[in-house]
C-alpha cells in the first residue's frame, strides 16, 4: 500500500505547486528545461574562451559572445573600452520599456586564470563542469542570458527596461575605480531593482548584505640607536616596539563589533625596509644590537555600512596618535569596495525570491550570513536602488584547479531567475 501511496503524494504536491503559476509562466519554465542542454553548451563555449583579467583580448572575446546572444533576442549591446583604466572593458546589453520595475542584471566576464594557467578547459563528469570560471562566475552570466531568453520567447519583455550588465575587471578592478564603476552605477540610477548573479551560496539562500573593503597602511618611525640605550630618554622605543603597540591597540579596542574585521597582511621593521606597496612584499635588514627605525603594515578592512567603516577608522586614527618615546606613525587609507547594508528593500526582495522558489516547489530561500561574503560589483550600486546577490551557480572550488558548477541545480536555478524578474517586471 505505502508503494502507492508515496507517489500519489509525491505527484499531488506537484499538482499543488503547479496550480500556482499562471499561464505565462508554465511557459516560460518549458523553454528553460527545452534549453537546458543548449545553455551548458553555451557555458562550454563561454569557458574555454580565456578570460582572465589581464588577458584583455580573450576578455573581449566572451563579451563578443555574449553580445551576439543578446542581440539574437533583441537587446541593443555595448562594448564600453576600459584601456584607460588598464583593463579589458564591459559589456552592456539593454532594451527599454516604461511598464513593471525596471531591472539591472549585473555579471562579470572575467576569471582569475590567465592565459599561463594549466586550468584552461571545460569538461563534463556526471553531473558537474569542470573548468575555469565555471562557477565564478560563467555560470551565473549564462543563467542570467537563459532566463532573458525564456522571458524573450514567452512575450515578457515587451515594454519592459531590462539591462544585463558584465563588468570585465570584477577579479582585478582598474583604476582609478570609480572610472571602471561609474557606467554599473548610471545604469542603476536608471532602475529600480539589481540583482546580481556572483556564486550561488546554496540553493536555499540569498545575499542581502554584503561587506565592504578597504585598505590602511600605517607607517612608523624611529630613533636608529645601540640597542643598550632602549628605552632610555634619548633612544625612546624603537619603530618595532611601536608598531607593536599600534596593532595590538587595534586588536584591544577597534575589534568586537558585528561584522566588522581587519587584517595586518603583511609587515615590515628593521634599520632598513623596502617596502612594494603596489605588489604587498619588500625585504627588512636589521640587527638585535640595533634599535629598528623604521616599520610598515598593510592590512585590510571590512565593515557592513559607511558609518562602521568610518568608526572603525576613527578608533584607528587615535591608536596610532598616541606615540610611544621619539616615535611617530601615521596611518593611512584606500576605499575599495563599499558596503551594500542589509534594508527593508532588500529583504523584501528576498521575499519575492522566496514565494518564487516555494511556487516553483523548490523549497524556501534565507538570507545568507554577510560576514561570509566578500566583496562585489552589487555593492557600488546598493545605495541606489534595492538589491539582492548570490543568485548565480552552484559549485565549488571558485579560484582554485578544481573549480566546478553543479548541473543538477543549474535548469533550477535559471527557472528561478526567470520567473522572478518575470513577476517583478509585472
């Protein structure tokens, strides 16, 4: 008897989860399982074309692929050059309409594995993809340009402003930032809504926040001396022993507040350093019968709004003022990434997804933890209009040899990505 009915079960449930999309969207769910097989091809196509950040041609390349497919169902696209910036560039496909939220879509083409990488190849075993930039974040762009395709055929984009937005330097930005920025934020103060499609955290989560980053270097000075005057009214300290006290200054009283981390990456002391800000490394002489003059430690910041991050600076600044004898430091910082604080917009976004998903019977979505989460392209925007993340590919390895996307959630998780911008277009 239990044979039976555990698949009368199964099959109800079906029926119950079904009977909650409309017309257009069964439609719309057919073309994405009809072309499940055509979207990993495209994502072997996409793969094995290089792309990693430096190799601007290969970066060109799956912009040019993508163009094409964009074009083929009627967005107008853009190759926005960033040789000035010392990258590749962008690319922007986009039609326009004046009916439901407008929406931004945003991607990134590029991969860390340059051209020297032995990692170059995408290839198929059971159910996962191997290959360089599979999950982070080839995955995602595909799911994006699939579900632009369903809602294409299905009718749903008429009159509707869509823009599909693939940066070409998320993995190593150009400078000066805010150039090679600036066109992500025109197009969201052109929207209303941004999802972004960087690594799915898990099948049942979604980013809602994410932290910021940025860098601070401090520098000290000292009074080169024998070391047996140490301490003394005329020596003073020594630039090691106030670097010392610095960081651990920090770790005292700037450390212990939600969300917000930092980290001395690198550090240098000694009679003589040579220190490579741009590339993070240098080399230190010195020796245990001289008292080190000079020090410097780069390290950096992460933080889930402006105001923590321009707290934690603060609180920063006063450590480093209270100079050790015949010392001084100096602190210094660079803003990279900003935060995309957890709103009610936001969250209210994440409900949306989650009704879709509960509809689609693919169980319910939570807002994934933002002390997890780097830093990424959503985030430049998220002051502008209300955003969701995470909503890419699944798979593991991101950076590494062994990076993969999961099949099996693939054709989910683009229905997903349809019947949501479906639903908040109307």
């Amino acid at each position: 008897m239990k044979k039976i009915l555990l698949p009368l079960a199964c099959l109800l449930a079906i029926h119950i989860q079904a009977q909650k999309l409309s017309r257009k969207e069964k439609q719309i769910i057919q073309f994405v399982e009809q072309n499940h097989a055509a979207s990993v091809d495209f994502l072997e196509k996409v793969v094995n074309i290089n792309s990693g950040t430096m190799n601007f041609d290969g970066v060109k390349r799956v912009g040019d692929a993508f163009a094409e497919a964009y074009q083929e169902i009627g967005f107008d696209t853009t190759w926005m050059d960033m040789s000035a910036a010392g990258r590749s560039g962008h690319l922007f496909a986009s039609i326009d309409g004046d009916k439901g939220k407008k929406i931004l879509l945003i991607g990134h083409l590029d991969t860390v594995f340059e051209e020297d990488s032995p990692f170059q190849t995408f290839k198929v075993q059971d159910t996962i993809a191997y290959g360089p930039g599979t999950n982070d974040m080839k995955g995602g762009d595909v799911i994006m340009l699939y579900a632009l395709k369903a809602l294409q055929q299905a009718g749903a984009l008429k009159d509707r402003q869509v823009i599909a937005a693939y940066t070409g330097d998320e993995e190593s930005t150009g400078s000066p930032l805010m150039t090679t920025r600036q066109p992500l934020i025109d197009a969201a103060k052109k929207s209303d809504i941004a999802l972004g499609f960087e690594t799915a955290t898990g099948f049942d989560y979604a980013t809602v926040a994410r932290r910021g980053s940025s860098g601070w270097t401090v520098e000290v000075t000292a009074k080169r001396a024998h070391s047996s005057g140490i301490f003394s009214d005329y020596v003073g300290a020594g630039a090691v022993f106030e670097m010392s006290r610095i960081l651990n200054g920090f770790y005292e009283d700037v450390r212990g507040e939600e969300f917000l981390t930092f980290n001395p990456g690198v550090l240098l002391g000694g009679t003589q350093i040579d220190f490579d800000a741009e590339h993070s490394k240098g080399t230190a002489f010195g020796k245990s019968n001289v008292v080190a003059q000079t020090a410097v430690v780069k390290g950096g910041l992460r933080f889930i709004t402006e105001e923590q991050k321009d707290s934690a600076r603060e609180k920063m600044k006063a450590i480093v003022a209270q100079n050790l004898p015949k010392t001084s430091a100096t602190i210094t910082f660079t803003d990279s990434y900003p935060a995309m604080p957890p709103t009610a917009g936001n969250q209210a976004l994440l409900e949306e997804l989650n009704t879709v998903s509960i509809d689609l019977g693919q169980g319910g979505v939570k807002a994934y933890d933002p002390g997890r989460r780097g830093a990424a392209d959503v985030s430049f925007i998220a002051q502008y209009v209300d955003a969701l993340d995470g909503l890419g590919s699944m798979g593991s390895g991101s950076h590494t040899p062994e990076e993969t996307v999961d099949l099996r959630t693939f054709k989910d998780l683009t229905k997903r990505t349809a019947l949501l911008i479906y639903r908040l277009t109307r």
